[in-house]
C-alpha cells in the first residue's frame, strides 16, 4: 500500500516540478516500488544480488556449471564414432 502511495507522490512531484526527464526517472522508480511491492506482496524475497551469487555458487558446488572450455575441435575418429552412435 505504501509503495503505490510513495509512486503516486513521485509521480505527481514529477509532473509538477520538472519536465519529461524528471517524469521518466519518476515513472521508473514507480516501476521498480512496484514490482518490489509485488515480491513482497507475494512472499517472495526482493531482488537482492548476494541472493543470486549464493545461488551460482550452489550450483557451481553441486557441478552444475556449464563448461567455460573451448569447444573440442571433432577428429575423424570422434565424426565417425558420432556417426555411428549418435552420441
């Protein structure tokens, strides 16, 4: 409720004061209230980048990341192996 409230003040500030740069840097700090309010609203954790890097890390400790190598050049043996198999 006090997101909305606080977006609108924005909002409305903007449109009083400033001209079309200060409405659209208003309008996205509404945005973003907003949406936080909706992960709130929700039950869901707000956007929080320690969040993400936890995750990475959860997922490079279990060997989930992908491979960050070169891509292995194919050999006539692994072509013809690949052929046969399909693998």
């Amino acid at each position: 409720m006090w997101s909305m409230v606080t977006s609108g003040l924005l909002i409305s500030t903007a449109l009083l004061i400033g001209g079309p740069a200060l409405l659209a840097t208003a309008i996205a700090l509404s945005v973003v209230l907003l949406v936080r309010a909706l992960y709130v609203a929700t039950g869901r954790p707000p956007i929080d980048p320690q969040q993400w890097r936890q995750h990475w890390q959860r997922r490079r400790d279990n060997g989930e990341d992908w491979s960050t190598g070169p891509i292995p050049t194919m050999t006539d043996e692994r072509t013809r192996q690949y052929e046969r198999t399909g693998r």
